[in-house]
C-alpha cells in the first residue's frame, strides 16, 4: 500500500468519525449553542469527504455556503433570541421517545440493508477530472441543469421578499391572525434623538 | 511563459540521489514550503507590528519604540514574548472549552489560507485549481469563530462584539466575491497563478488596476472591512465595547487574536498585488530585460534573478498597501454600525454588481483587452 492510499485512509475514516458522532451531538446534546457549533464542525468534516473525492470546488462551496452562510446564520439567530428558559416537561416523555428511537432504528437498518443489497456503480478513478470540475459544473448548470438553477433563484429571491416584508412593518402593519396593529416604533427608524425627552 | 525554477523538483531529484524513492521524497518536501511560509507569514507580523507602532507615531508626532534595537526594531519580539509568558486567564464563568476553541478557529483558516499566495511562478505551496475561492471560502470559516469567543466569554460586550464580526464579514464577503469574481472572469481561471500570468504581458501597463480600477478600489475596502482594520473596526470599537470580543483574552489566546489579524492584513494586502498589481512582476517585463543583457530568459542567472526580483516584487507590493492601511488606520475616523452596513449594502454591493456586468460586457466587446 503506498503512503498515499494510507494517508487517504486515515482521513476518510477520521472525517466519517467526526461526521458521524458530530452528527449525534447535534441532536443528543442539550446545549443549543453546543449543537449549533457542532453542525458547523458536520459540515466542515463533510467538505473534507468532498475534497477526498476530487471534487475540490463542491468542497470550497460546501464551506462558504453551509458553514460561512448557513451555519453563522443559525448561530446568530440563536445568539439574538438565547433566553435562559427551562423548556416545559412534556407528557408521557418515556413513551415518546421509545417511539422515536424505533423509528429512528428502523429508518437505519432499511438504509444499511439498501447499502448492501444494491450495486454501486463506481466511477473510474483514474478517469476523475480534478480540476476540470469547476468548468463542468459551470457547462451542466448552464445546459442540461439551467431549470433547477433558475429555480432556486426564484426560490430564494421568494425567501428574500418575505423577509423584507416581515421585517418592513409599515408594510403590513396588522397581525395576521389578531388583526390588531403591530408595534411601529422601532428604535433603529426615530428621527428624535432618543436621549431627550419631549415636551 | 517560461516555467522559472521549479525547487520541488530539484530537492526530489537530489533525494532520488540518495537512493530514495519518489513518494518518500514527496512526504520529505511537503512540510518544508508549509514552514517556510508559516514563518514568513510570523516574520511579516512582526515587521508590521513595528511599522504600525513607528508609523503611528510619526502620524502622532511622537518617536515611536526606539530603547528595543536599533530604531526599535526588536520592541515586537519584546511584545511577543511578553504575551507568551503571560498567565493564562479563563473567567470563572466562562465556557472554557468554547473560550478556547474560538482563537484557534479564528486563526487556522487565514494561515490556510496562505496556501494559494504565489511568491513567483512556482514559488507558492499549492497551485489548487480553485485558488482565489478557498480564500473566500476560508475566509467565511473566521466569524464561527470570533461568535463562538464573544458567546463563550460570557460578557456583554464581547457577545455584542462577536456579534458585530460576525455581521460584519458576512456583508463585506459579497462585494468582495463579487469584485473577485469580475477578476476571474476576465482571467478564466480561478488559479492565483493564473491570475497573475495574465497580468505579465506589458509589464505596469498590463495590470489589473487599469482594467478594474472601481473593482479595485471595492476590493481594498472590503479587505480592510473583513480584517477590522479602523475605519471598520466596529467589532472591537473601545469607546462602545471596550475591546469587543476580545475583551476577556489575556496571554497567548490574546496573542492567537492579534496573530491572526496581522496575519490576515498581510494576506489580503498580498491578495490584492496579486488580483490588480501584477503579483510578482516587475513594472518593466523581464524577457525585456533578459533581452537587454543579450541573455538567453533559460539562463540560470536570469532564472535566480527572476525569482529574487519576484519576491521581492510581491513583498514591496504588499508592504506599500499595508503602510496605507496603516495610515488610513491612523488618520480616518470609525464608522457607525448603521454607515458601515449602509456602505456595505447600499453602496459596494450595487456598484460591484454593476461592476461585473460590465466587466462581462467589456470582455464580450474587447476581447483582446479583457481577456477572451
């Protein structure tokens, strides 16, 4: 076996570790801080199986998009909104989560039979593009992909003027389901100075 | 283009000397350019710690360190190792390992990130074909970081200013992606290499500013934005938050912190020679040069000129930006978080949009001048 096959080994089986058990963390652990930080970790280990697999620009993408975007994102959100707050006991929480573990469990074991039952068509790995792959991206994105593409643009344009929306509330200034006016005075938008009081 | 000295090879071809095989040779050579530019990156900080504390003080009318050598020159390694001896301090209530962790994520992406810097034509660690995008992806790694050190300090000001870097370097990565992006477009490849070979053609005249000069100037100021230098340096602003996220480092996790921003000047002055300077070349071509002292450009003399003036070439480059940031630092007042946002988004990111578009325009209607 030559050093770069082993070297290939220890990281795939490293990466698929921290992977895995991340992944757990992120839905076992109680912190939500915690789990938010793990994700990101998830994420990271997973562009590190992209760039194993030559595939260097889907990794850079997975990282400025999941990590740099998405997962500063959550963080953030969590930060702004982090109240200490004791969730409410739920009923009959043994029961439940017997359920979801059974469930979870066999969703599992339906996957590892699928895993071994199908044939996997393995590509070539001396016929891999490497580098080339940033263009071939770029030619299917623009050809045979262009409808998914544009799609998602829609999508997230649809994403960006709900946003604005919500956070516009001259806009739609009355509750949806109250009917009854939305506080205004943001504190951002005063044109007073908001240290003097008026008279 | 010719193809310069290429050290990997010679190093693998004297190893293969001594009886080595190839692939041993390869992981003997791996970690010799990583050192090297690991400590070039730390000698760089050092220099420009100096230059700052001198160059603020001319700004300032005063002498600046003069006791530490000769000029002062010693007085960063004194600061240095006045950090490495420190004690170590974790608050209380603190979240220790967060508090940890959060310097160590803020640092290792930017000295990753020198993996793409090209010193000449084979002189860098790595020609990764995605170049320019790993920095921009690295670069959006960091505000995990500097969230997770504000969050983890448990200390309102450093949480505000965790947040505040986090805000920050998500608004000011979109116009510089952008501004990088007119670049690549005008290159067709994302390889710093590239990048700057096609810059190479007329010397001075060839270079990147003049073709993108607004890109240019949006890149600049993004940089300055995503390094926290002052005009921008809302996360650690002293009046409002005392130091921001930093607030409650003391010792070597400080020194991580500071580590990383010097780091992270150079980088993004060395970045922007590289994207609009000319990288490594010399205002005057060198085949003109070559030519001139009736030397063949394959002669080994002209080789190791080359590649002298190539360093050289990139370092002064980055230097002269760094003393501009420099001044700017010590001359421009803050910014408020509404401006700063309102320049980022209002501002850079239509201007760099309208940027591309014209680039894109320009390249269809001149392709010889804009790359075809």
């Amino acid at each position: 076996m030559s050093i770069a096959v082993t070297t290939q080994i220890i990281c795939f089986s490293i990466l698929s570790l921290v992977v895995i058990v991340g992944a757990l963390g992120v839905i076992l652990l109680e912190s939500i801080v915690y789990s938010a930080f793990l994700l990101g970790g998830v994420f990271m280990s997973v562009a590190g199986l992209y760039l194993l697999l030559n595939a260097s620009f889907v990794a850079a993408a997975q990282v400025l998009v999941y990590v740099g975007a998405v997962n500063v994102l959550i963080i953030f959100a969590i930060m702004l909104v982090n109240k200490k707050e004791d969730l409410k006991p739920i009923d009959n929480i043994k029961s439940r989560r017997i359920i979801s573990t059974s469930i979870c469990l066999t969703l599992l074991s339906l996957l590892i039979r699928v895993d071994f039952s199908n044939v996997w068509s393995v590509a070539d790995p001396n016929a891999s593009i490497g580098e080339e792959s940033t263009i071939r991206i770029g030619e299917h994105l623009f050809s045979d992909y262009l409808l998914p593409f544009e799609v998602a643009s829609v999508l997230l344009l649809m994403a960006m003027i709900g946003a604005i929306v919500l956070a516009r509330r001259d806009v739609m200034n009355e509750d949806i389901s109250t009917g009854l006016p939305v506080d205004q005075e943001l504190i951002e938008k005063a044109s007073e100075p908001l240290l003097i009081k008026k008279n | 283009m010719n193809s310069g000295i290429d050290l990997e090879y010679s190093f693998n071809e004297i190893l293969k000397g001594f009886g080595l095989s190839s692939e041993i040779a390869h992981v003997i050579w791996l970690p010799l350019p990583m050192l090297l530019v690991l400590v070039s990156a730390v000698v760089g900080v050092l220099v420009t710690v100096w230059l700052e504390r001198k160059i603020s003080a001319a700004a300032q009318q005063r002498i600046g360190p003069e006791y530490a050598g000769a000029l002062g020159v010693l007085q960063p390694i004194a600061d240095g190792l006045k950090l490495l001896v420190k004690e170590d301090i974790i608050p209380a209530k603190a979240d220790s390992f967060l508090f940890t962790a959060g310097p160590i994520l803020v640092l290792v992406p930017v000295i990753l990130s020198w993996l793409i810097v090209p010193f000449g034509q084979n002189l860098l660690i790595s020609n990764v074909g995605i170049g320019i995008f790993l920095w921009i992806s690295l670069s959006s790694i960091q505000p995990i970081g500097l969230l997770m050190s504000g969050y983890a300090s448990n200390n309102k000001y450093s949480l505000l200013g965790g947040l505040r870097a986090a805000a920050q370097s998500i608004s000011y990565e979109i116009p510089l992606a952008l501004s990088v992006l007119a670049v690549v477009l005008m290159t067709n490849s994302l390889s710093t290499i590239d990048i700057v070979n096609q810059q190479s053609g007329a010397g001075i005249l060839s270079w990147n500013i003049w073709r993108q000069p607004v890109g240019f100037i949006i890149f600049w100021i993004c940089a300055l934005a995503e390094c926290e230098r002052l005009p921008f340096d809302l996360p650690e602003a002293e009046e409002e938050l005392v130091a921001g996220y930093q607030t409650e480092y003391a010792g070597m996790k400080f020194a991580l912190f500071y580590l990383g921003s010097y780091i992270n000047l150079i980088l993004s002055a060395l970045l922007v020679s590289i994207l609009y300077l000319g990288g490594w070349g010399f205002p005057i071509p060198v085949e003109i040069i070559s030519k001139v002292l009736n030397l063949p450009i394959n002669a080994p003399v002209i080789q190791v000129f080359t590649a002298s003036l190539g360093i050289i070439m990139t370092v002064l480059k980055a230097y002269l930006l760094v003393f501009i940031a420099i001044l700017l630092r010590w001359t421009t007042p803050r910014v408020r978080i509404d401006q700063l946002l309102d320049l980022g988004w209002k501002f850079l990111l239509p201007i760099s949009l309208a940027n591309l578009l014209i680039t894109a325009g320009l390249k269809l209607a001149f392709p010889q001048f804009f790359g075809g």
